[in-house]
C-alpha cells in the first residue's frame, strides 16, 4: 500500500487513539469535577480545566527545549487564536456538563453531534468533496448518539445545552486545526493549543472562583494532564495525515472507549435500547473505512 492510501487509515487510527485517552481523561475529569453525591471529589469545573491544562503545557516543554522555539514559529498567529478561544470554550462547556453527574455516556453521545458540524464546515468553508458514503456514516453516527442520548424518551433538558454547546465549538475548532495543518508542524500546533489555552482557562478559573487543588486532587490532575496532552497530539496527527470529513466520524468510536471505561471504572454500564445506538455508531463508522478502502482501490485500478 503506497503513503498516498495508508494516509487515511493511519488519520482514522490516530483519530480512534484520540478518543481512547480523551475517555480517560473525561473518567479523571469526572471523579474530579463530579458532586460527591456522584462519587466525585467536588473541584470546581474550572479549576480543573486550568490545572489539566497547565500540567500538560509543562509535559510539553520538554518538545520545546529539543525544538527550540522555532517549533513556535507561525504565519497564522490569528487563527491559533480563533481555535484556542473555541477550543477553550467547548472544554468549560462539556467540563460543566460532566460535573452535573450526567452519565458520561449520555454527553459524550451529545458531543458527538459535532461530526456533522465538521462535514458542513470541510464542505462549506474548507471546500472539501464530502462523498455520500461520508454523510450517511455521520448520518448513523447521529442516529445512534441520539438514541443513546435519550433524547426521545427525556426531551431536551437543560443539562443538554452544555454538550451540544460544546460539539459545535469543537467543529470549529477541528476546522481550525485541518487549516492549520496546511502549513504547520504538529508540535508547533499543539503547543500553541496548550501555551494560550492555560492564561485563558486561568482568568475563567479566576472568575468562577479560583480554587487550589488537596493532595489527592493532585495526582489526579497530573494523570489528567498527561492524557489530555497524549490525546492532543494525536488529535492533530489524524488531522494532519487525511482529510477532516473523513476521520471525524471516527470520532464517534469514542463512545465505545468512555462506555468501557465509565463502566469497568465505576460499575455503571448502559441498559436497554442504548447498546442499539452504540451498535449503530460502531457500523457507521465501519461503513465509512469500507467505503474509504473501495475509493482507495479503485484509485489504485485507474492509475
């Protein structure tokens, strides 16, 4: 298999590892944030989105002493901008929501929302071809987040406005990163992420109340950071190595990781119709890698 047609299998494989440790890091994100009443510890949802990402811009500095700060070097200062704010903004937005004592799977079923945002954006503003096979495997995708969402049975509630708050900022902010890559590294990307994220989580923190965090509150926190800069490097290397209509569905996978994690972690696994919806985002994203490989085949044939 030439580069040319192992790239987006290798952008799906990254994008499916990404989601594999945003799923640890949201499990960390909840025994922190989440009312004691839930099993949590009570830290504000601010604060914890402040320590998370400060403690993963220190893990990072060691790229930028091999680097140097060259890795810092950017003809797009603006744009950096632009995705850090939405970024930032659909963290506070999807922390505020794990602190309410959601089940997980429930707002990251909400979160996954944003794929369609991100093949609208990648067709509309990023001139990206989305083929049909795309949209319909973000079409299952959508069906399936929303019957484990419980959406037809519970309504919208409030504590839905966060997550799906969250999905588009997060569109946005995936459409800066696919632009991004155009023109640079993945190192110089993610650090940028991580340098502009902590001052602007620090002056939300401020606002809301900032808080120090107690000695076990630490280690969690430090676990967190390491994954959440794991998870971020990832992210931009999926990016980077296809186009972003094609790995986004991918990113519906992640379901099944926090579904596991939430479950072996703290015991409470999905009852009823929901293991229907998991089944329908798992053959979504299927038919999508099937559909890739019989492009790539028939790219190959006609060469």
């Amino acid at each position: 298999m030439t580069q040319s047609h192992s790239a987006p299998l290798k952008g799906a494989l990254f994008m499916v590892l990404a989601g594999v440790c945003f799923a640890i890091a949201n499990a960390i994100t909840y025994v922190i944030t989440a009312s004691p009443d839930f099993g949590g510890l009570g830290f504000k949802p601010q604060s914890d989105t402040f320590w998370q990402y400060a403690i993963a811009t220190a893990f990072s500095l060691p790229f930028v002493v091999r680097h140097g700060l060259g890795a810092l070097k950017t003809r797009r200062p603006v744009l950096h901008i632009i995705r850090v704010l939405l970024s930032a903004l659909g963290v506070q937005a999807f922390v505020m929501s794990l602190s309410a004592g959601t089940p997980i799977w429930q707002v990251i079923a909400l979160v996954m929302t944003s794929p369609i945002f991100v093949l609208i954006g990648a067709a509309v503003l990023l001139r990206e071809q989305v083929s049909p096979p795309r949209w319909i495997a973000a079409g299952i995708g959508l069906l399936g987040a929303t019957i484990v969402s419980g959406l037809w049975t519970t309504g919208v509630t409030a504590g839905m406005v966060y997550p799906v708050a969250a999905a588009v900022l997060w569109a946005g902010s995936s459409l800066m990163t696919k632009v991004l890559t155009r023109t640079e590294t993945a190192p110089s990307i993610t650090l940028w992420l991580l340098l502009l994220l902590t001052p602007i989580n620090a002056g939300l923190s401020v606002h809301a109340g900032f808080e120090l965090p107690t000695a076990p509150i630490w280690l969690w926190l430090l676990a967190g950071g390491v994954v959440m800069m794991a998870a971020q490097y990832l992210l931009t290397w999926s990016y980077a190595a296809a186009d972003a209509a094609f790995v986004q569905p991918f990113d519906d996978l992640k379901l099944i990781s926090n579904i596991l994690i939430y479950g072996l972690w703290f015991g409470y696994w999905p009852e009823g119709n929901i293991w229907g919806g998991v089944a329908l985002i798992l053959c979504g994203s299927m038919y999508l890698l099937y559909s890739g490989r019989r492009s790539d085949t028939a790219a190959a044939v006609t060469a």
